[in-house]
C-alpha cells in the first residue's frame, strides 16, 4: 500500500517490475489477503497462549 501511495513521487528498481497500472489492483488485494490472515490467526488454537504470552512482554 505504501508503494501506491508514492508511486508518483519516487523511481527506484521495483518501479519497473510495479508500475502505477498494477499496483492498483495488488496493493488493495495484498491488504485483503494481509488483513484475512490476521483475522484467521486469530483462530489458530495456540492464539490464546500466544495473546497471554505478548501481553506479558509488551505490558507487564
């Protein structure tokens, strides 16, 4: 998504291999897909251990 948002503003060597026509219709699906994976893991039967676990570190 990022890459789409600057696409007009900078060339570097992934320019020539995403140009603005296709990043059009990957970036929005590759944030389908990311988003869908996050809502999927959510249901992985070890996430609560995990979720238990990240809380620990990140606030206690």
């Amino acid at each position: 998504m990022w890459r789409w948002w600057r696409s007009g503003k900078t060339s570097d060597w992934a320019t020539k291999y995403l140009p603005q026509a296709r990043l059009r219709w990957l970036a929005p699906l590759a944030g389908i897909i990311g988003a869908a994976a996050f809502v999927a893991i959510q249901y992985h039967p070890m996430m609560p251990i995990f979720r238990q676990l990240l809380w620990k570190v990140f606030f206690a």
